[in-house]
C-alpha cells in the first residue's frame, strides 16, 4: 500500500519570503508524484509532477520541487510567495503503469500568505 | 475548451434519502474518477472508471454508494439512504487515460449536506 504524509497541516509566511512544504511517501512498489493546489471553493489544479528523469521538477506559477528517492521525499518550494499563493496544497502518488491513475493524496497543507 | 463539470454543485438531504451527482467528463478523456474531500478523512479515492467499466471500486466505503457510467461520458455517482457521516465535497476527475502518468483534471465538486 501507499501512503503520503504532509508534515505541516498550516504555514504561515509573510509576503516575498520562501516557503517549503514538505511532503514524504511509503509504497513498496514504483509511484509517480504530484502537487495539486486547491484555491477556496474550487476543484484541484495539477502545478506539478514528477514521472522521471531529472529530479528537480519546475510547475506553474514559480512552484518547483525535489524528488530525493533515498529520503522518500517530494519538497515543494517557492523562492518567494504573493498573496495569491494563498491555498492549500496536496502532495499525492500513484503507482506507475497502466491499471489506472488512482491517487493517494496526503492530508494537505494550508499555506497563508500574510502582507 | 470546456472542463469537468460537476452538477449540483451544492446539495442539502435528509438523512434516509437517496441522492444521485453527476460528472461530465472532458471530452475524449476515457478514465474518469470519484473522490470525496471530508474535514476528517482529507482526500480519498472512490472509484475509477475506464470507459464504461469499473476496474477498481476499492474505495467506495459501503454497499449504499454505487457509480455508473454510459457511453464513455457522463458518470453518476448514487448514495442510498445517506447518513451524517456522507456529507463532504465529492469530486470528480478525468484524464485521457488509464496511464497514471496521464494529468487529472478535477471538476469543482459537488458539496453534499445531510442533515
């Protein structure tokens, strides 16, 4: 089985300081890992994945993230927040291959961007 | 484009009663899922769907949920007899394949009261 904990439920941070949201997994088997944001009262938005290759992985809106396989980690980072950042994000897995993209998502993070 | 839609968009029950959520996919996505986002259990799978068939149900939480869907399209999740502990936001997600490297694209979700 698969499992994605998120290790702050809340990050406060202030306006143009960097942030760290940190994410770590458990599977026995091969997983593809994501990070989706959820603005208020909206549905899910893809700002990144990581599938192969290199391990440093850029998103939208200035997001990227650090797939470290030994430390079973998948770090998101920003060099510098906006306001606008403000939402909660979920780091998720799948397992690689062709039986279906189910995702298991962590408990996610709730990011406020204070001015 | 037009993306996942979900409808109704906000539904209020009675405990005891059935209700039906629809999802329209985006066109030409043949994979097609269900998840439900509640305070106490975050981000759970439900269902997914390639085409018509149901690969893998492992995540519906009791024989009173139930999903369909017909010609490729439009899925409806149904709940019989639905308790306190149904209410939560029920998403839905597509995506062109049954590959988990393929991105799922979230609808805004259905927000489901029992009262």
């Amino acid at each position: 089985a698969q499992s994605v904990t998120q290790l702050d439920s809340q990050v406060p941070v202030f306006e143009e300081a960097p942030v760290e949201l940190r994410c770590n997994y458990s599977s026995s088997v091969s997983v593809y890992l994501f990070w989706y944001v959820q603005y208020p009262n909206q549905g899910l938005q893809l700002l990144l994945k990581y599938l192969s290759g290199s391990t440093l992985v850029k998103g939208i809106n200035g997001f990227e993230a650090e797939f470290n396989k030994s430390q079973t980690s998948f770090h998101l980072r920003k060099p510098s927040v906006h306001i606008s950042d403000t939402a909660e994000y979920f780091c998720a897995v799948s397992v690689t291959g062709n039986q279906g993209g189910k995702l298991i998502f962590g408990q996610g993070t709730e990011l406020s961007v204070k001015p | 484009g037009a993306g996942v839609s979900q409808s109704p968009s906000n539904k209020v029950t009675e405990k005891g009663k059935d209700v039906e959520l629809r999802c329209d996919p985006i066109s030409g996505h043949t994979a097609l899922y269900w998840y439900r986002q509640s305070l106490g259990q975050g981000l759970e799978f439900l269902i997914y769907f390639q085409g018509n068939s149901a690969p893998d149900k492992s995540g519906l939480p009791s024989d009173r949920f139930s999903a369909e869907r017909t010609g490729g399209s439009v899925s409806t999740l149904t709940i019989q007899r639905t308790q306190q502990e149904d209410s939560a936001v029920y998403l839905c997600a597509s995506s062109l394949g049954q590959s988990s490297s393929y991105e799922q694209y979230f609808g805004p979700g259905t927000r489901l009261t029992v009262t």
